[in-house]
C-alpha cells in the first residue's frame, strides 16, 4: 500500500501530481493500480493517468480511468494497457480540475504515484476513453454572473494559418487565462457557400465549384476568382430563415444565453479570463460582437500573401494536412486564387463585426509587429486583458514558445509548424503568382499598410 495523499480543493483550483519516471519497454502490457477514495466531488473532474514518454522527453499517448465516484469509499483504479511504439518511460499521475472537462469542489484521498508498482501483464486491456464523457446539468448562472462571464471573454478572431495558434495557445497560455481552442462557435453563422467545410475536405476540393470571373477589364487569363457568400447574408431577404434579421429581436437575446451557457459550461468559472481562439469562426465575429458586445475583440492580421503561402504548403506531398497535392500550372494559380479570395472575404467578415465592437473592448494586432517585438506586443495584449504579469514572467512565456525552441522534427516545411519567416511569400511564389495575389488582396492589404 503506497503512502496516502489527501486534497481539498475549490473548483478554482487545479491538481497535478506526477510520478518519477520509470522505464519500460515499448509494446508491452502494464498493469497499474492505485487505491483512491472520493470524499467530495462531481464526476470527470479527476483522472489517474499514466503517461507514455519518448527518448526524448515527449509525450507519445496517455491511457486514463476516470475517478468518478465521490461516495466516501476506498476504490481500486486498475489500469491495464499496452505501450505505443518508441516508448521507453512511463510517467503515472493525477489530474483534478485541469486537462479535465469539468471542474468541482474536491475533497480526495490518493496513493503517491511514486509508490505505485508497475508489472507486465497478461490481463485484458483496461481503460477509459478520454474523450467520453457528459458534462452535469449546471446550475444557470443569474444575470449579473452572465455579464460578469461575457466582460472575462476575449475572441480571438483571425483568418487561417495566420499565427492564432502561438498566441492564443501559447503566448497567452496563463494561470488566469482558459484557452478554448476552437469550438467552432461561429462558424454555423458564417458558412462560405462556395468553400468546401469542413477541413478535412479540401483534400477533395474541387476548384470548379462555385467560381465567379472578374469583369473582363480586371480579367487575367491565369487569374481566376471564386465567389464567397455567407449563408447568413444570402437568406438576408428571407423571412423563413431561421436566423432571418426580421426576427433577429427575437433570436439574437437566446443565441446570448446559448453562447455564455456554453462558454460556462467549458469554463466552470467566472474569474478567469477566457481566450476563444477560432480562426474558422471568424466569419461570424460581427454576429457574436451584437451578442455579447461587453466581451474583448483581439483582431489578429497578417499579410495575406503569407497566408496563402502557408495553405499552399499545406498541398505538399507530405504535408501535416494530407491535402491534394497541386499537380500542373492551372491547379496551383487555381488554388492561389482560391485562397487569396478566402482571406479576403474572411479578413472582411472580422473587419466588419471589428469595426461595430467598442473601441475600448477590442484591439488590433499585426503577427509581423507580434514576431519582430514579441515582448511590448504581448505586454500590450495582457495590459488590455488586464492581466499581471511581470516582465520576468512574460519573459519567460516568450521563450518557451520562441520558434527556435520547438523540436527540428515539429517544424519546417509540411508541418504544422512551418515557419516563424515574415514575408517568404517573395521567394515562394513567382510573378504570375504573386500577381493573382495581388490582383485580388490589394486593397485589403494596402487598407493594414501591407505594401504591394
């Protein structure tokens, strides 16, 4: 019997305690288990987890039994699973109110994972589903906590690929800040006819669908343009619509409530600040801004041509995205052109809800000024969320997430994590390409003093 933990804790606060690590062998099985007593608590705040760990230090998979029974009664947690190729240590923990889906109250009785024994196996795999869970009913929150939730929410709004991941995941990852890293939100508000959704789609994309020529004065003969409409706009006139603006007095005040009832429900808290990074919801940003107008905007803008220039890696052979790869001339102008006109409808859709939204509640950001003076950027970001944080501190954040530090096999060409270079597009595209570029973004560009 290992020595005995005991934890109380407010929903407020969060637990993580994490073993030594021992070595393993990779495509074995393990048992492990542990004597746990819940003496207070609501069900998938806790897990007791064992964590599958490189030669190099990094996370490779992790297997986990829910700790869901609060009766007061000592239980015994087994975990039996086989380790994933290139394992070669195990971390076993603990993790109450963070990495979790819902947050309690906790009062709980645990053995140090540093005493628990670790044997091979020959017993059925056991072990739950990280991803299967349901939320309690929660309690509804009054109308003075829905306003005090909506003044602690920031929207991160930007197109695709223009760098929301390293600020909102990582330069604002805080001890006050919840990041919810896209939910999706507005996205049903403002879907692209035109634009195939989700994702995993483009792979398919068939660059004949929906395409609209310029006016033949502006026309090139490489230069294609696609038509992008919001389905919200397109149904403007239509009184049957279900989110028709003739009833929007009558829609708009329950798509609030939907909107913070959710937000809580992610959350759990109503005192900290709560980060919603989804570029793909951008679209929709002017919609959300009407509903919950005391909640921060943070506009996040890139030169275009960069962007492009990251979706368009996205189409290599060997890409982290697994899209069709371009195979002649016509389908690369074509895909240039297709992505030129989503970053300028998308960059028109956020400047439209953006421009409406309180000047004192929202803030524009350049990714350029962002990666060429990180430190007085990201001071002036947390100064508007009204975060301390010291410089030390913020220092400290700037260079664990700097480019540099993430590992060579996560970053270059194909991956997710491609480059930290402004303005490559200059030497990625040609002049034909960067002419379609141009010929579509230019005076959205020239209006951010992007230089053409």
């Amino acid at each position: 019997m290992g020595n005995k933990i005991s934890k109380k804790l407010t929903r407020e606060e969060i637990f993580t305690l994490n073993s030594k690590k021992y070595e393993v062998s990779e495509n074995t099985k393990y048992t492990i288990s542990a004597e746990i007593k819940g003496i207070r608590g609501n069900s998938y705040c806790s897990y007791f987890v064992a964590i599958m760990i490189d030669s190099h230090d990094r996370e490779i998979g992790r297997y986990m039994r829910w700790i869901n029974d609060f009766n007061n009664t000592s239980l015994n947690y087994h975990l039996t699973f086989t380790t994933k190729p290139n394992t070669q240590f195990l971390i076993i923990g603990y993790r109450i109110n963070i990495e979790t889906p819902a947050k309690s109250t906790v009062e709980i009785e645990l053995e140090d994972p540093s005493s628990l024994t670790i044997e091979t196996s020959n017993a059925e795999e056991n072990f739950d589903d990280i991803n299967h869970f349901s939320i309690p009913k929660l309690e509804p929150l009054s109308e003075n906590e829905e306003l005090l939730l909506e003044k602690k929410i920031l929207w991160l709004c930007a197109p695709p690929r223009s760098g929301t991941t390293w600020l909102g995941t990582r330069l604002l990852k805080h001890p006050s800040m919840i990041i919810w890293n896209e939910p999706w939100f507005a996205f049903h508000l403002g879907v692209l006819r035109g634009a195939l959704t989700p994702a995993k789609d483009f792979g398919k994309m068939n660059f004949a669908l929906e395409k609209k020529e310029l006016p033949s004065e502006t026309q090139k003969s490489f230069n294609v343009k696609y038509q992008f409409d919001r389905i919200l706009d397109v149904q403007s006139s239509n009184g049957e619509y279900f989110f028709s603006p003739h009833h929007k007095n009558n829609w708009l005040p329950y798509l609030r409530k939907l909107i913070l009832a959710r937000t809580y429900s992610h959350a759990q808290t109503i005192s900290k600040n709560i980060c919603i990074k989804d570029p793909v919801s951008s679209n929709g940003i002017d919609i959300i801004s009407e509903c919950v107008p005391e909640s921060k905007l943070l506009f996040l803008i890139r030169d275009g041509r960069d962007e492009v220039d990251s979706r368009m890696d996205m189409h290599r052979p060997d890409s982290w995205a697994k899209l069709r790869p371009f195979s002649n001339e016509k389908d690369r102008l074509d895909g240039i052109s297709y992505y030129s006109t989503l970053w300028e409808v998308n960059t028109k859709n956020i400047q439209k809800g953006f421009d409406k939204h309180n000047s004192k509640l929202k803030i524009l950001v350049k990714y350029e000024e962002l990666k060429e003076n990180t430190f007085d950027e990201l001071k002036k970001i947390y100064e508007f969320l009204e975060i301390e944080i010291s410089d030390e501190e913020l220092n400290q954040i700037i260079d664990i997430y700097d480019f540099k530090n993430i590992p060579d096999s996560e970053k270059g060409t194909g991956k997710f994590n491609r480059t930290a270079k402004t303005g490559g597009w200059r030497d990625n595209f040609n002049e034909k390409e960067q002419n379609v570029m141009n010929s579509i973004m230019s005076k959205t560009l020239k209006q951010f003093g992007y230089p053409i």
